[in-house]
C-alpha cells in the first residue's frame, strides 16, 4: 500500500487522542520488546500485539545468538566436546559437562569410580547455587529490588572461587570429563567448601527477609505468569516452572544418575502457579542443594577420580615418561581422540532450569556423528506466548524472570 501523508499531522493526532475507543475495533500497537540485554536476559526479541496496556500476542524471536555448537561437535573429537558443552548454558556449565560425559561413557560401557560420581554431584550441586544466584539477582533487579543483586553476586563470587580452586577457571571449567573429571579435589577443598556451605542457608534466610515481607515484591510477583499445567506439558516445560504448578518432577529423583540416589533430599514444590510461586522453589531449592553439598563433602569416598580405561582417558603424566604403552595411549588419545563404539544413545539429568538431555549417534570413529542438545531454555521459552497473553505490560518482565532461561541453552 503506498504511504499517504497526513494532510495535517497535528490535528490528526488530536482527533485521535480525543475519540472515544470503540469496543469493535480497539486500536492495537505492535511493540519490539530487545533484542537487548537487560530485562530480556540475553539477546531476544519478543514482537508484542498490545491493547490498551494488556498484552494480545507475544512472540519471541530467537535466532541472535545462534552458536551451532551442535554442528561444531561434528568437526571436534569426543574430548575436544566438552569444551563446546561449556557455552550452552555458560551459566551452568558442570551440567552440561555433566550430561555429554553420561552420554558418552554410555556408549564406551565404562564404569566410573565412585570417587569421581561424588564429586560430579558435589560440583553440580555447586554450580546450581551459582546458576539459582545469578537468576535471584537479575530477577529481583528486574522488579526494582536493587540490593539484591549485590547480596546474591557476593555468594556468588564466593562459589567461583570453589570452582576454580577444582578446575583452574571461575565459568568454563570443562572441569567433568569422559571418564571421570579433570583433577581430583584440591588439597583444603573440604575446609573451603564447609565455610561457605555452613553459612550459606543464613544468607538464603537473609534473601528471604529482604523480599517475603516487601509488598512490593508480593504484588509484583502473586498471580502473575500463570500458565496452565496442561500448556506447560505440551510445550515440553519442565524444571522450576513445572514444579511451581505442583509437578514434582526432578530428573535426580526420577532416573537417577551419578549416584544422586545415595543422597537424601526432597523436591520442593508450589500449587500457586505464578511467578512467587517459581521464586519460592528456586529458594528451597538452594536449601536443598546445600543439603546435597554437605553430605558430598562428608561422605566423600576415596579412590581413584578417573576410569580404569587407558584407550579413553589421559595416562598418569609419570607412567606416561616411563612406559612406552602409557606413552602410546597418550599419543593417540591427544592426536586424534578416542574411538567411540558406533550407536546412539539419549541421557537427561536435572539442569537448574529443568531437564536438559543429549543424544549422540556414534559411527566409530573419534567424532560425533551427531549431537542434539534437549535444552530446557527451549522448552520453556515455547511457554511464553500462552504466558504474557492477556498479561500487563508492566507484568512482563516479572513473568519472562521468572522462566530463568539462557539464550545461550536456548539458541545453542
């Protein structure tokens, strides 16, 4: 249609500002909500259908942030993946770790030794306080509770330390490997780990007194982001979402993997549906990962870190200056990777977000065949149309907080 101008652009205007709106045919604006950082959490673009101040139609664009990691794992062998696994969800990257190693070794049939399953469930549990604090803080920043933030970034930084007292890097550790994880745990690893677990359920109570009595916060987050539990199990929603509905469906408990059946801990859940109700899982929910970390740190057995699997895992650096056979392995293992039996294989575990899942295809040789990423940021964000429809706008940023995605686990 070709574009004619208002003969008089003011009084146009005015006319329009002055006529009464009719039920028929109300007047409706398009709004681009990002691609930007803030409030969105990453780079989405969501197109919104507004009436008045209520939300008709949202629609997320994703496609910003594409990195094809699951097109690069092809061209990468088996151990150079792990280090792709890291930038999914760069928020929770041991989980990424994790899920891929799982994966893998179920295809080599090997058997890992229980002192490196501990530790695995040890840094998962780990990384997911630091992923729950990251999501606290920008969340609560979002609705104005700027303190905070700063509160939860102090924990934080706290956890990053452990993380790189174990691996050596503060974000992307590569630190769970195929066939055990990287290094074992560092001389005074229980001394640092025990300071920080023992306080840190007083700073989860200090969280709680900042915001549970904010009436603020109370209205800005009860009976918001509602979404019925039949959408979010179509959609393939699953996590804190789900268990706020009162769905108490957690991967650790269902199938567990990595021994997490050897600890006691229980799924928090909420019936409210809205977004207080995500935020009080995500509460207990560190509560309960600290629970998990102390009886990790405890009972944490002896033993070797790495699998008995000399074709698959990097021998001891002094074996490997004295036995030609060690020296071989080496070789062969850094040049060109460990052959992976040929088949296919699917394995999920519990993310912070939900539930993220791998499946591999092996041709025998020492990359990938394929790899699919099941990613909970994914899933998720499908909700977000059935959420913000007949919403506020001023809800909206409460209610895609409350979802906790990464556009990195999203558009991976």
């Amino acid at each position: 249609m070709k574009y004619q101008p208002f003969e008089d652009p003011v009084a146009t205007i005015q006319a329009l500002q002055e006529a009464p709106a009719s039920p028929s045919s109300p007047r409706r604006m398009t709004l681009n909500m990002g691609p930007q950082h803030p409030s969105t959490h990453g780079v989405l673009r969501i197109v919104i259908e507004l009436e008045g101040e209520t939300i008709t139609e949202a629609t997320p664009d994703i496609g910003f942030l594409h990195t094809g990691i699951e097109k690069q794992c092809e061209f990468t062998n088996w151990h150079q993946t792990t280090t792709l696994t890291d930038r999914v969800d760069y928020l929770s990257n041991i989980g990424n770790n994790l899920v891929y190693a799982l994966t893998v070794e179920k295809l080599l049939q090997i058997e890992i030794p229980e002192r490196a399953q501990w530790l695995r469930v040890l840094m998962a549990e780990i990384d997911r306080l630091n992923s729950h604090l990251v999501w606290l803080g920008t969340h609560a920043l979002d609705i104005g509770a700027m303190s905070m933030f700063f509160y939860c970034f102090r924990e934080r930084e706290d956890i990053l330390r452990l993380k790189e007292m174990f691996s050596g890097q503060r974000m992307m550790t590569s630190y769970i490997r195929v066939g055990g994880v990287a290094l074992d745990a560092p001389r005074g690893w229980e001394k640092a780990v025990g300071g920080f677990i023992r306080q840190f359920p007083s700073k989860v109570d200090e969280y709680e007194n900042l915001l549970d009595n904010n009436p603020i916060w109370k209205i800005r987050t009860q009976g918001v982001g509602h979404i019925s539990i039949e959408d979010m199990l179509d959609l393939g929603v699953t996590g804190p979402m789900l268990r706020g509905a009162g769905i108490a469906l957690d991967v650790r408990k269902t199938e567990p993997y990595s021994c997490y059946q050897k600890f006691d801990f229980t799924v928090p859940t909420r019936t409210e549906n809205d977004v207080y109700a995500r935020y009080r899982v995500r509460m207990e929910e560190m509560r309960q990962s600290a629970r998990i970390i102390t009886q990790a740190m405890e009972g944490m057995p002896g033993g070797p870190y790495v699998a008995d699997a000399p074709h698959v895992v990097l021998p001891d650096r002094e074996k490997m200056k004295t036995q030609m056979e060690s020296l071989i392995y080496h070789f062969k293992i850094v040049t060109e990777g460990p052959r992976v039996p040929a088949g296919e294989v699917y394995q999920a575990v519990e993310s912070p977000r939900g539930e993220i899942a791998y499946y591999i295809v092996s041709d025998g040789t020492s990359k990938p065949y394929r790899l699919h990423m099941r990613t909970p940021s994914f899933g998720n964000l499908q909700a977000l149309p059935v959420m913000l429809r007949n919403t506020l706008i001023a809800d909206s940023i409460a209610a895609l907080g409350s979802m906790d995605f990464v556009l990195g686990d999203t558009d991976r």
